[in-house]
C-alpha cells in the first residue's frame, strides 16, 4: 500500500511536470528558441515514456482485478484454469513495471520535488574553526533556527546535544516537522546545507580584532524505512549514561545509544530521551537519513552535474554563507545576496533568502 501511495506521488509530480511542458512547447516564443524548445522537448518525450508506463501499470491492474474476479465466481474449471496462468504472468508484468517506475528518475526537476515535497527534516549544526566562538555561533544559528521554526509553525525537537567546554554546543541534532503554504520542512530547510561563516570581535579579545569562525550546517530529508532498508547485522550497538540535564536519571541507567554503521563506519549518537528504546529508534532515523543522503550524493557526482546544483543538493562542504557583524551584513555566496538586517535574520527573518535561493 505504502509502495502504492508512492507511485501515485511521483504520477501526480510527474504528469504536472508532463503539462507544463506541453503548454509550453506551443507558445510561439519557445517554439522560435531553437535551443530551449529543443530541451523541452527533449524533456516531454522522456516523461511521456514514463506517462504510457504508468497507463500500462493500471490497464494491467485493472486486468489482474478481472481474473480475481473469475476466479472467485466462476464454476467453470478451465476457466479458472486459464485464469489463474494469466494471474500469474500478469502479476509478474505489474511487478516489472512497478519496479521500473520507483527506480527510476524521471527527470532532474521530477526526482528533485519527490525528494523534497512532504518530506521534513532532519538538522545537523557543527562547530568547525575558531573554538569557543564556533561552539557559541553554534548556539546562536540554533537560536535563529528555532525562531524561524516558530515563524513557520513547525514542531521541533532535539535528538542529540553536545555542550562544548565554556559556552554553546560543539554538535547538535534537530528533527523538525510540519508544512505550510511555503513548502514542505525539507523543501525550505536544504538551501542551508553547508558551511557559515561568521566575522566578528569576540567578546574575549582585548585588541578589538575581528576573528573569523566557522560552523557547518547539514539538513536531511527524513526517511521511512521502506525507502532505506538497513540491515541490523550491519549495526554496531552501544549503551552509555547520559550526560547533561536530566536529574538523578542521567547518573543510573545507561539510556543513550550509539550506533556504528559498519559498512560506511557512520557513527550516530542519541541520548535525549529517558528511554533507551526511543533513543535507538531517533539514531535509527538520523543514521537511516545520512545513509539516504549519501546516496543521493553519489547519484548526482555520477551524473556530473554542474556546480550551480550544490545549492539544491546541499553541498556541506562549500562555504555557502557569512554573518559580517561590525556591518551588520550577511552575504549568501551562492546567489551573491546581501541582507543589511544582521539582527532581524538572528531573530528568524530567513525566509527572504530563502526564497532567493529557491528562485536561482
């Protein structure tokens, strides 16, 4: 059923896709634009090819429905006989197709919408150069996230922490959910994949210098176990005492839970919950969304896409963003966009830049 429900996903993407295009290989203006209608077309006749698979998947399970049904009531033994051959060919056809049509890419804007529509979100901020201040800035950015999160009237909730020495968090991990008429969390949330940069004076510097620091951003889409299966074999399991708030409960039980994935040697840690259970199921859920990430990485360095595709893949390895506070600037490097408004975006005014980005 959930396979199902998929498909019929992807076919609504798809065949919206499938008439914008339509629409537009008849506008005169495209058709005089050798190269873009050359494109489009390129486009329409490669969905088109996916359209006729799915009309052939439903013919098929329409047909699989009429030998259920002779099957069921008639009495006549060769007909039942006959019907149950073709069942089973006819059932191996439906498998065939069904495979061919969650397996596949449609196009790069079709993958691209089934990965980000209704899907929600899995954070990921790191302390990178510069010490304390990172691990401050750290704290901060998660301030500016939790406010936009507010904006949005999305649920937040924090699966794993780590305090840093002094002051803020050398790690910490969100799962945030929900959608609105801006989009799905996923769908807003990947422009910040990547590396923020912040230039300032640090409040322990005598000489007035301004320093620059570093933090790294991930966001992962969610992921449902159907569509990233993980073999337990493969996991390495630990238990360990909590550390940080949490009372007399945090010193007794070994509740926290790190998880080794072997094959890729990915390590998750999830100690918020009092339960060990749940702690498991939350590591469970970041490891599954990594591992699903990674892949979708590897799909789009096989294809050799250009360098423009980081701002829609979520490249955490680009510096994507500086905060300039004796300016009172933040610049985004990718859509080379200046906001003079420091203070509005630390309080969860981002959605403007966000929505540079989605038009890039």
């Amino acid at each position: 059923m959930i396979q199902n429900s998929l498909l019929n996903k992807k076919f609504k993407i798809l065949k919206k896709e499938f008439d914008t295009i339509s629409k537009s290989i008849s506008i005169p203006k495209i058709i005089y634009d050798k190269i873009k209608y050359k494109t489009l077309l390129k486009q329409y006749n490669k969905i088109d090819k996916w359209i006729k698979y799915y009309h052939e998947y439903n013919k098929k399970l329409s047909y699989l429905h009429e030998l259920n049904d002779v099957l069921e009531h008639d009495s006549d033994p060769e007909m039942i006989n006959i019907a149950s051959s073709e069942k089973k060919n006819i059932l191996e056809e439906i498998m065939s197709i069904k495979n061919k049509l969650l397996n596949n890419n449609y196009s790069s804007q079709t993958s691209q919408n089934i990965n980000d529509n209704h899907r929600n979100a899995i954070v990921e901020l790191r302390s990178g150069t510069g010490g304390n201040e990172a691990c401050l800035f750290v704290e901060e950015i998660l301030r500016m996230y939790i406010m936009y999160f507010k904006q949005m009237h999305w649920k937040y909730k924090i699966m794993h922490a780590q305090k840093s020495g002094s002051t803020g968090y050398k790690e910490i991990i969100l799962e945030v959910s929900g959608s609105n008429k801006k989009g799905s969390v996923y769908g807003n949330l990947k422009f910040e994949s990547g590396v923020h940069r912040v230039q300032r004076i640090p409040k322990t510097e005598s000489q007035g210098r301004i320093h620059t620091s570093a933090i790294t951003v991930a966001v992962l889409p969610e992921v449902q176990e159907l569509e990233m299966k993980i073999n337990i074999s493969d996991i390495k399991k630990e238990t360990f005492r909590s550390s940080g708030a949490g009372g007399q409960h945090v010193n007794k039980t070994e509740s926290a839970v790190r998880l080794t994935h072997i094959p890729s040697k990915m390590t998750v840690e999830c100690q918020e919950e009092r339960s060990q259970h749940k702690n498991f199921e939350k590591a469970m859920n970041v490891l599954r969304a990594r591992l699903f990430q990674q892949e979708l990485d590897k799909r789009f360095k096989e294809r050799s896409f250009q360098r423009k595709c980081l701002i829609s893949t979520g490249d955490r390895s680009v510096k994507i963003r500086t905060y300039n506070y004796p300016k009172q600037r933040v610049t985004d490097h990718r859509v080379k966009k200046t906001i003079y408004d420091l203070t509005g975006f630390m309080n969860g005014n981002i959605q403007k830049m966000i929505d540079f980005l989605k038009k890039k």
